[in-house]
C-alpha cells in the first residue's frame, strides 16, 4: 500500500510505529507495559503528576489526565493505534450508581480524531451475579447483584457502542480474582494472618482466578487476535470452592486454616463487602481465552501460581511488529 494511503505511513516518521494507549497502568498494565517495552511505543493516562518519573523510567510515555474531568482527556485523541481500557469505575458513583462515567467519557473522547485499530476493556465475572455454582460460558445473561457490578455492565454497553457506531474493533475481557506472589495484596497471606473466616463446605462457593502474568499476556493477545465485539473470559482452568483455597493457601504459608461459619453466622459477623464476594458462586468456561486469543497459561491453576515466585521465561503470545497492520 503507498504511504499516502496508509493510515500509518501518512504519518510523520515518529508516529509511524504502533502506539499503544494503556488506560489504567496499574499492576496489571505495569506487566503488560514489561512485556511490549521495546516493540511499540507505549502510552499511559495518569491523574497523577507524582507518576510521571516512574512511568518514563519504565519506558512510558505518560500523558497526565482524570478520567472524571473529561477535558483533560482531549489529548488522547487520536494518539494511539490501539487502547487498553483497565481503569475501573468510581468507588461512589453519587446517584448514578449505575452508570461508569470514566468509560463514558474516555469513549466519547477517543471518537474526536482518528480511531483506534482495536480496544480492549477489562471488565469484571462479577457482571453475573449469583449462577448457584453453575459453569458460565460468555453467552450467559448478565444479571449484576451490587453497584459495582452494575457499573462494569454500563461500562460494557458504553464500549459496544463505541466499536459499533465506529468500527473499531472491540474486546471485553471479563477478569475474576487477580493475583500473584509479586502483586501488593496478591495472595491470601494477609487474609489468613488476620484469622478471617471462610464458609463452611455446605455453603461454600466456588471462585476464579486468574495470575497477573497470564492475565497481561491476555490483554496483549486481545488486542490483536480479539475477535470484534467479543467477550472472553480471562480466567484460569482451576475448580475450587473459597474455603478449599484458602485451605492450601494455608498450607503452603504454614499459617492455620480459617475458620469455617455457616452462612448465617457469616451474615452477623463479616462486612458487607467481604459477604458479597462470598455470596456469589460460578465456574468460568475459558475456551475463547484458550482457543480464539490462543493464550497458553503459565500458570493454569491456582495451586502452581501460588507455589512460583518466580515470572516463567515466556515471550508474550503476539510478537506487534509481526502482524499485518
């Protein structure tokens, strides 16, 4: 294709090498950022000017901004080839409980100028609510349960409308329990240090997990092998019921097993956050992660992310200079 009819080669020479726009550089965008150094150039949003030297020491090009004051987005516009959505909603949304305006806004402004080849939001499994133990496919209805969750749907109808209005190609990831032995607050340590109950196996619901590693891998292999509009699970294979893993947890860190309430006594003495994790049973089916992103985990189950200290020597799962823009 000539240059001049290239969306790429248009452009000054600077401009010409795939750009990524991470929106939410937190730990997870951190280890996405590690894994792509020096094959694209990358972007990040921050509110906060005290990030800046941090983010250009790892190789970022940092862009100060607030999600909650849209016209300090307007430089986004346009900057990026591709766009990596894994801010979440604000913790108190006001009277509009429901609704993410940070998602909102970043789309509206992402609309201004040229538009972006792909997106990818990370979302959240607890979109579902309750499914009573049941194994969840991503056709499964949403039915949110908390204002959280509700948000994340918003947030989810605000990115479909985006691609489809636009074109561009669009992925949700929705992600369960991220951790890893590196990640602050990553493992269930501190949780068994301060002796907090667990429910009792009659009552007990499953969880998902996902490693922090696999889980960037997942948002790389999205943002290039996504299929558009489309929804997968960022999870691992692990069945586990709460209780169980907190069990081997305990185990491995040689600290006591939690213990065990039944429902009722959970419901009079554990806070309300902490009851609404527990309130909430599904199995997430990972055959689109596996089979349409082609995401080989390092660490499938939960039991050998946790037993690893150390990151696994695996290339991230799309090489960017190598695919066809």
């Amino acid at each position: 294709m000539p240059s001049i009819d290239s969306p790429l080669g248009a452009l000054p020479a600077r401009f010409r090498r795939e750009r990524l726009l991470i929106v939410g550089c937190g730990d997870v965008g951190q280890r996405v950022v590690r894994d792509l150094r020096g094959r694209m150039r990358l972007i990040a949003l921050t509110s906060s000017a005290a990030r800046v030297p941090a983010l250009r020491a790892a190789g970022v090009l940092p862009l100060v901004g607030d999600l909650d004051a849209p016209a300090t987005l307007r430089r986004l516009a346009g900057v990026a080839t591709r766009v990596l959505h894994l801010a979440p909603p604000a913790r108190d949304a006001g009277t509009s409980w429901w609704r993410d305006a940070r998602t909102l806004a970043l789309m509206r402004t992402l609309r201004l100028r040229s538009l972006p080849a792909a997106l990818v939001y990370g979302s959240t499994s607890g979109v579902y609510g309750d499914c009573g133990g049941a194994r969840v496919t991503e056709a499964r209805e949403v039915r949110p349960d908390t204002p959280r969750a509700h948000r994340r749907v918003d947030a989810e109808r605000a990115v479909r409308w985006f691609a489809r209005s636009t074109g561009v190609r669009a992925s949700i990831l929705r992600i369960p329990g991220i951790y890893a032995p590196d990640r602050e607050g990553g493992t269930p340590r501190e949780r068994l240090l301060r002796g907090t109950a667990a429910l009792q196996p009659a009552d007990d619901v499953y969880t998902n997990h996902i490693h922090a590693d696999d889980l960037a891998r997942a948002c790389i292999a999205a943002l290039y092998r996504g299929k558009p509009q489309r929804v997968v699970h960022a999870s691992d294979d692990t069945e586990l019921r709460m209780g169980d893993y907190f069990d081997f947890a305990a185990c491995l860190y040689g600290l006591p097993r939690p213990p065990r309430l039944t429902r009722e006594e959970a419901r009079r003495q554990l806070p309300v956050q902490l009851l609404s994790f527990m309130s909430e049973s599904r199995r997430l089916d990972n055959t689109r992660l596996k089979c349409e992103l082609r995401v080989r985990l390092a660490f499938p189950t939960v039991e050998s992310g946790l037993r690893s200290d150390q990151r696994p020597n695996l290339d991230p799962p799309l090489a960017p200079d190598a695919v066809a823009h």
